[in-house]
C-alpha cells in the first residue's frame, strides 16, 4: 500500500465522520470520504500509515441501496453535515451502531434502544457563521478553518438565513472590514443568531475583533426594520487569536441582553452566551425520557450538574415537585439566567452555584443529573458522586465514547444500567446523543 496508489475496496461501514470503512488487503482499516456501506469504489490512497489508510473515490463501480442523492450544494466540503448522501433510516441505524461500538469498546454489556428522530430539516434554533470573502457567510470545512459560502443551510431555522443575508449586504454595503486569520487584520468575525422556537425572539450578536462597529445606529435600523423578530443586538468582543468565537465582554446596541423561550412548559431567559440545546423538540423528548428514568418523588434532592440555564433541572423539580435542586455550572452569565428562570417560573425550591461541576463540592443528593461537555466527567468527580451515594445518576451525553467510558468507570463503584437511550438531536452529522440512568447496586459499598 502507496500513497496516490489505486486499489479496489468494498466498504463494510461508515463511521461517524462519514468515511466509508474498507479493509486493505493486508488487513489495515482504509477511511475512504464520500463512500457508502456496500459500495465497490475504485480508490487512490491519499494517506497511508502502519494502522490505517486514507483513501478517495475516483470510481463507484457498485452503488449502494441506501444511497441517496444529496440536497445541499455545500456538501461535502462543508464540515456540518455527514450523512446527507444516506437515506436517514440508514443513517439511524447508523448511530445506533456507533453508540453500541462505543459501549463495546468500553467493556459494558448493555440494550441500545431504537434511535429516537424527529425534523431532518430547519431544527437548527442558532448558527454561527464565520465570513468568506464577498461577504459570504458559510461554515468551516471539516478539520480546517476554511470557510466554506452557503447562502442556506438546510438545518437552520429558514427565519436565521434572512437575518444573516441582511446582516451581509449591509457590512458589504458599509465596506465593513472581515476579519483574516492568516493575519489577525479585520473586524467582523463571526455573526452569531439564536431565536426562540416558541417566542420566535431572535438574538443577533456581531464578534469583533475591536471595541466598536462603524455605522452602529445605522445597522441597528436597518435589522430591526427589516426585521421586527430581532429584539437584542450585541457586539461581542474577541480580539484573542483563540478558536473560541465568542469574546469574554460583550456590548448591548439594541433592546435587551436576552430572549425567552418555553420549552417542556417552562419559559426560559437565555444570554447569548448559555448554553441550550439547538433541537428544542427533540431536548423535550430527551429531557421526558431523562425525567422518567430519574423516578424523583417529593422527597427527593436533586443536583443538576453542568446546568446551564437550568433547563433539565427545573423541568425535573417542577414535574416531579422534588424536595429542591442545586445546579452547578462554570458560565456565570447561565447562572444568573438559571436564577432568574427559576423565579421566572415560580420555582423557590432551587439554588444555582457558579463553580467547575468536575471540582465543584456537593454534599449529598439522592438524585443527581449530569450534561457535561464532549469530553465527559473527569473521574474525581465519579469517585466523589459514588462516595455521595445517590440512588440514581441520570447521564445525558453528545458523545457515546465518553459516555461509555464514565458508565465503565461507574461501574466500579456499585452503578450499573441496562440500556442506553439514543436521541437524534443533530440529524444529518455524525453527532447523537444518548441518556442512560445508573442505578446503584444494593451490594455496594
């Protein structure tokens, strides 16, 4: 096996970045882009180590049933979606697959429920959209930062992709100047956009790279004219060479810092900066499910760690009419809206602490649910929720690998499950997310 050499592979998988999974003839695994389960693909290898291979399609001599024809122009250089060249009852099984790998891996024996789906299109409730040349707004290729223009994406909320064309031709028309990574020069990094699914109020933050926006008056205008739904309009300020989008300080020009929105019957006030699920529809259906395995009664306590603005924890207090609820979570500003949610909602039962949620102390909880980020709960924190002994841990996750690698670790202190719950809240890309409720085992100690 060479580098630019051609070999005729059949692909036996797809993993969740979307390559096609072959075998060399030698055994090593080939990732081959663009190739679907079943296909016979003629192939040049673009990459080759000792384990594995890259490789790319010149010629599909064998197409796959369950491949369809592609919708989106941007794909798939754009580095959103993965799977929109596969039929999307293919693409659940898909990910029902990747989630019982995950637990395979992770030596854990467990029930992989059917995948749970809903719209395949405009779910999306927030973008953020970094600027290409011609002031087009686009998406990162998949690993780089190269942007990629799209004037729609088919997962966002179509309400966002006016606003964002509007935004555009008025920084062209301004000859507003884009920020340059290549040399840290420009403005106008990203244009962020969240709107409320239920209240249809829409945020609108601009990322600079600077203190201030030419013209600012005259961009409120014209946005807020055109567009009524736009009640806050923010500058963010970044001016870091960092990855991370959104600045530490931010401006008001326009109306107020935060929108509401309902979601599981509760309403919610949400910073640009909090976290919430961009799949409102499809969270109510995760966090339902995540409340049934919890069992609260009235005389349960219940932590919510990682809480954000508090979503999962209120919803579970007030359905259930639990004791009280302590939320944990390291963004101040989702702190404060947790607070104010709770007395949004007329919840005086709940208290929310700003601190890390992996170092953070708690005293005792007889129900506690977690959301950490992608990389999971470090193990200090696993060790010190066993040594609190609550009778039931609720996990929810975005990454089945990390999920099944704190199931694992649980397990050793006494808590074990026996199915995993799959949720496809990002139909179209290779993330799923899953919810499992570890039971302590009367025999631990």
């Amino acid at each position: 096996m060479k580098k630019n050499e051609l070999a005729v592979l059949t692909i036996l998988d797809i993993n969740n970045r979307g390559y096609g999974v072959a075998r060399a003839e030698d055994g090593r695994v080939v990732f081959v882009a663009n190739a679907v389960t079943g296909e016979t693909v003629q192939a040049k290898y673009i990459k080759v180590t000792k384990d594995y291979a890259v490789a790319r399609v010149e010629k599909t001599l064998t197409k796959s049933a369950c491949r369809i024809p592609s919708d989106c122009q941007a794909f798939p250089a754009c580095g959103g979606c993965v799977y929109r060249h596969i039929a999307y009852d293919d693409e659940l099984k898909l990910k029902e697959n990747y989630v019982k790998s995950a637990f395979k891996k992770a030596g854990v024996a467990i029930t992989v429920a059917p995948c749970e789906y809903g719209d395949t299109e405009g779910y999306r409730n927030k973008i953020e959209c970094p600027l290409t040349d011609g002031y087009k707004a686009g998406f990162y290729a998949a690993k780089t930062h190269r942007v990629i223009a799209a004037d729609d994406c088919k997962l966002e909320k179509p309400q966002l992709r006016a606003i964002m064309t509007t935004v555009t031709a008025w920084l062209e028309e301004n000859d507003i100047p884009l920020y340059h990574e290549e040399d840290g020069k420009g403005l106008v990094r990203h244009i962020y956009l969240r709107i409320g699914e239920k209240s249809g109020e829409v945020s609108l933050v601009l990322v600079l790279n600077g203190k201030t926006l030419p013209h600012a008056q005259d961009f409120v205008d014209t946005v807020t004219q055109k567009h009524p739904a736009v009640v806050s309009i923010l500058l963010s300020h970044n001016e870091e060479n960092t990855n991370v989008i959104l600045g530490k300080s931010a401006t008001l020009l326009y109306g107020k810092d935060e929108i509401e929105d309902t979601l599981c019957s509760l309403t919610f006030r949400l910073s640009h900066r909090s976290f919430y699920q961009v799949n409102a529809h499809m969270a109510e259906k995760l966090y339902q499910k995540a409340l049934t395995l919890a069992a609260l009664t009235p005389d349960d306590t219940l932590a919510d760690l990682f809480c954000g603005v508090g979503t999962i924890g209120l919803f579970m207090l007030k359905e259930s009419g639990a004791k009280s609820l302590l939320g944990i979570e390291i963004i101040p500003e989702a702190i404060e809206n947790a607070r104010r949610n709770a007395k949004l909602n007329g919840i005086e039962n709940a208290t929310f602490l700003c601190g890390d949620a992996n170092r953070e102390e708690l005293a005792s909880a007889d129900v506690i649910v977690v959301d950490p980020p992608r990389k999971g709960c470090e193990e200090s924190l696993l060790c010190r929720i066993a040594a609190i002994a609550p009778k039931r841990l609720v996990y929810i996750s975005c990454n089945p690998d990390t999920l099944a690698r704190d199931v694992a670790v649980m397990a050793k202190y006494g808590y074990t499950t026996d199915t995993v719950y799959p949720f496809d809240l990002f139909p179209r890309t290779g993330h799923v997310e899953s919810v499992v409720c570890l039971t302590r085992s009367d025999k631990a100690t």
